[in-house]
C-alpha cells in the first residue's frame, strides 16, 4: 500500500470527481453565512441558526436515504446527489439575480445541500468497497484525505479573492460548477457496476419501515469494533468542532488577532493533514491498521487543550498553529485507515445504512455540541469552554478498539 501503488483508470475518475467536489466545497467555504450577513443583513443568531439548523435539519432528512440506497445501485445516487446539489446552490444564484433572495430560502438550499452530501458520501463509500480491492483501501482512502486537505489549503482563501473580484454569490457558482464535474467523472467510469446486494423485501418502490432506519446504528452498536470506533469518532469530531466557533470569538474579540492570521493560523497547520495522508498507507504497510488506528488516534486527542493557551502576538499565533498542525497531522493518518477499516467491517448489503447513520450521528452530534458549547462560554467564558473541550478529548482513547478484530464481515444477502 504504499503510494506508487496503481489503483486503476475507474478510481482515477471517481478521484477526479472527488477532488472536484472538493475543491469545489472548499471554495464556497462559509459561502451561506457570507451571504447572509453581507446580502440579507443577518446577525449573528440567525448565522449561527442557519448553520445549526441546516447541518441538523438535513441529517434528519437523510435518515430515509439509507435503506433506500441499499437496494440501488450507488454511482446514479451519487450522480443524482451532485445534481440535486447543484439545483439547489444554482437557485440561490438565481434568486440573488433577481433579487428574491430570502433567509427561508437560503436555510432550505442549506438542508438541501446537508442531506445530498450524506447521501453522497454513503453511496460513494459503498462504491468504493466494490470498486477497490480491500487491501488496497487504506491506499485509496489516503489519496481521497490528501485531496481533501489539498482543497482546504488552497480553496477558501482562493474563494475569498473570487467573492472580492465577482460578488458574494461567486464561490456558490463555482462550487455548483464542481458538482457538474464531479457527476461528469462520476459517468465517465466504465466499470459496469453490479445489482446491488440488498433488495428491500417488500419491493423495490416500498418505503422503508422503522426497522430499516435504525438498521445502520443497530449494526454498529451491536459491532465490538465499531461500536467504540462510533462512540470514539462522533465524540472527538464533536468536541473538535464545538471549540472552532468559541476560538474564533477569543482570537478575533479580545486578544485582537486581525482576521488574516486567524485564516493564517488554520490554513498552514492543513498542510499536515495532508502529509498525514499520503504517510497512513506507508505507516499501515510497516505496523498494521489496528496499531496505527489506536496511536494515531489517541494522538490526535491530546493536542486540543493547547488552544486554552493561546495568547495575543507572534507566539500566540505560532502556539495555535503548532497545535493544530500536530492534530491535523494525526487526523490525516487517522481518518483514512479509519474509513478503510469501518468499510472492511460492514458487509456489502449494509454500507449505506451504516455510512448514512454514521454521518447524520456526526453531524447532529457536532451541532448539538457546538450549541451547548456556546451556552458554556456565555457561562463561563470561552478559554475554560476550550480547556473543558481539551481535557474530555484526553479521555476519548479510552473509547478506541483495545483488540485488533479477527472476524470477518458478514457475507451479503443474495440479491
């Protein structure tokens, strides 16, 4: 698995359509919260709505997707999830043209936009279990993570000088252009995908019962392996992200940072994400995917209760950006051989369901942790709510797998 390794003309072009989303998405970064303060005069409460409630309203709407992805093949749901997304970015545009823009409008374009991408990633990680060879996963996996990271680097400060140069609603032109891309790549494979392994009993046009909602978390919590890996994941991702916002507020606000090195401080550090990346498939060659999952991720936790330090000036500034290049750094080895083994793990017939209640966990997680995050700092302050982060993240190792798993997934049902 190391990084010369040829994974085939087909997973070229879906890493094209990969990387084109992603650049994409990185490029409209903030886009709606941009839109709405600059455009639709919005404050804060209603920014922070719009984000909240977009990401949480939208996992929601995607908790019927997984069942039904199951029983389809995965490549038209991704073509149809980057359409959709597409549509619904291309109707803000219009409505900006015409002067009808409106919040309701922007919150529904932001569900939209949440559920397509669950569903998207769902369908893509069930596409790529089939199209890739499983020892060759993690390698597959490394090069999507270097991409992405590659995006953040490059995309928001690149969407910036395109908002600068062409107007508020630039960077959402350009990321509804990505998703043509991406569908475009999608299509181009030529691998003639099979009929996917799980049909629904009831029929192909039934609507799935509430056991088949709960099927994806019912699978993962009764898995010794993915049960902690869940429970380990949602929590770390969770808390990393309810700091974000309370870490802004306390670099911008009192410990006057301009606003060019609070971009500075989080774009450099992603240049570690990206060597963590392109070293997982090397560093699982040599020492394992169970001893790399566990080392990287009790690594990534111990960083975060550095950003309670952060102080005005030079040092303060090279402060954030050293702690967040070395937990960018460990997450860029950790989430490829994590994604690898949770695919490795889930049986063909359930990696939609699983992936789909994976994400909308995460993301439903991440905004109710941002949320009470933020009453804490009200209460508190936003340093002790930074420090309270940093110290419950020094305890998520605890929750990452102790035994390599011996067992393997469970065949699929025959179709």
């Amino acid at each position: 698995m190391a990084g010369g390794v040829t994974l085939g003309r087909d997973f070229g072009r879906l890493w094209a359509a990969y990387a084109a989303s992603a650049v994409g998405t990185r490029l409209a970064f903030d886009a709606f919260p941009l839109i709405a303060i600059t455009v639709l005069h919005r404050g804060a409460a209603e920014v922070s709505a719009l984000a909240a409630l977009g990401a949480a309203v939208g996992a929601a709407a995607a908790i019927p997707l997984g069942p039904w992805m199951e029983s389809r093949r995965k490549r038209p749901v991704m073509v149809a999830a980057d359409l959709v997304r597409c549509a619904a970015l291309l109707s803000v545009v219009a409505a900006y043209a015409l002067g009808r823009l409106g919040f309701p409008h922007l919150l529904v374009a932001a569900v939209v936009v949440a559920a397509s991408d669950i569903a998207f990633g769902a369908a893509s990680g069930a596409f790529l279990k089939w199209l890739v060879r499983p020892d060759d996963l993690v390698t597959a996996q490394g090069r999507l993570e270097s991409t992405n990271w590659t995006a953040t680097v490059l995309g928001p400060p690149l969407g910036g000088g395109l908002i600068a140069l062409l107007g508020p609603v630039a960077t959402v032109v350009a990321d509804a252009a990505s998703y043509v891309l991406s569908a475009a790549g999608l299509r181009a494979i030529r691998a003639e995908e099979p009929p996917p392994p799980c049909k629904h009993p009831a029929g192909r046009g039934s609507r799935p019962g509430a056991g088949d909602l709960l099927a994806g978390w019912r699978h993962i919590l009764a898995h010794p392996v993915l049960r902690p890996l869940f429970l380990h994941t949602v929590l770390v991702n969770g808390l990393i992200m309810a700091v974000a916002p309370l870490l802004a507020v306390l670099m911008l606000g009192p410990l006057g940072f301009p606003p060019w090195q609070y971009g500075l401080a989080f774009a450099v550090p992603c240049l570690g994400g990206l060597l963590g990346a392109r070293l997982a498939g090397r560093l699982v060659t040599r020492f394992g995917r169970h001893r790399v999952l566990r080392t990287a991720g009790t690594l990534r936790a111990l960083w975060s209760i550095g950003l309670a330090f952060v102080h005005p000036g030079v040092t303060g500034l090279l402060l954030v950006m050293a702690v967040e290049c070395a937990l960018i750094t460990c997450t860029g080895v950790f989430n490829p051989v994590f994604a690898a083994q949770r695919l490795t793990l889930t049986a063909p017939d359930r990696v939609a369901r699983v992936l789909t209640a994976w994400s909308v966990t995460g993301k439903i997680s991440i905004a109710a942790l941002t949320a009470l995050w933020g009453l804490l700092a009200v209460a508190a302050g936003p340093r002790t709510a930074i420090a309270l982060a940093g110290v419950l993240l020094l305890a998520t190792p605890l929750l990452l797998p102790r035994r390599e798993p011996r067992e393997e997934p469970e065949p699929a049902s025959a179709p």
